[in-house]
C-alpha cells in the first residue's frame, strides 16, 4: 500500500469511527431499552413483507439459529408476532405489533435526524465531487465484498 492509499485509509477508518461514536450516542439516548440488533431487525422487518427466518438471516448476515434467537426476544418484547402461513407449516414469518411500528417510526426520525446533522457537510460538495465519492465507495465495496466471498470459499 503506497503512503497515499494508506492515509486515506486511515482518514476513512477515523471518519466512520467517529460517525459510529455520534450515532451511537443517539440510539443509546433514545433507545435505552433495546439493544442495536433488536433496532435494527425492527426495522428490517418493517421493510420487507412478512420475512421469515432464513430472509432474515440472508439480510443481516447472521445465523438462521441467532435470528431465531433475536426474533425470539422480539416477540417477548411485543414486537414483532410470528406467525404461519397455511401454505407453509414450517417456517414461521414476522410482521411488527403495533409496538413494533412505533419502535420502527422512532428509528425512521432518528435516521432523518442523522441525515439532518450531516447535511451542511455534504451541502460543500459538487455533484461531480460527490459522484466520485459514490463511485469509489462502490468499488470499495464491491472489493471488499469479493474478499469476503473468497474467504467464504
């Protein structure tokens, strides 16, 4: 790695670090009794149209037996209900409770809050600018993502 790729590196590591310390503040304060998982499989459950275990374990990258786990302490919580489909007695879907909804709509505003705070920022930017920040984010992604699909293999 040349001296360049390596102070951007460690520029980015120090920015998403610092986004992670902010936004952890947040969720603490206004989330106190959930933990960021719970939050987070909220809302994803919210997004998509009555997941079940295995949808669930593909989008979050966790093990169908820790989704179980999690969606077991949602339903506890009222969160989420699980149910069956008449079509499929196997697999149990979710959908959110009403406490749920509310849980997620908090989510939702916290989210435009962050976007809010950052916006004077990126305000700065050209669209040509920020085009090539989007450009390079992607390949570094798509990078990283291959690495982790050889690790896998």
């Amino acid at each position: 790695m040349t001296n360049r790729e390596e102070l951007f590196m460690t520029a980015y590591m120090d920015v998403v670090e610092k986004f992670i310390q902010l936004n952890r503040r947040a969720v603490t304060t206004q989330f106190q009794d959930y933990k960021h998982a719970e939050v987070e499989t909220v809302a994803l459950v919210g997004q998509l149209d009555q997941p079940n275990v295995t949808e669930l374990a593909e989008a979050t990258g966790m093990t169908r037996g820790g989704v179980t786990k999690l969606m077991n302490k949602l339903v506890e919580k009222d969160l989420v209900v699980a149910f069956q489909k008449p079509a499929n007695k196997k697999e149990r879907y979710f959908r959110l409770t009403e406490s749920g909804e509310e849980l997620n709509r908090r989510h939702e505003a916290l989210h435009n809050d962050i976007y809010a705070r950052d916006e004077a920022i990126f305000a700065t930017l050209s669209d040509t600018e920020l085009n090539q920040m989007l450009v390079f984010a992607q390949t570094l992604t798509d990078h990283f993502d291959d690495r982790l699909q050889q690790d896998k293999d």
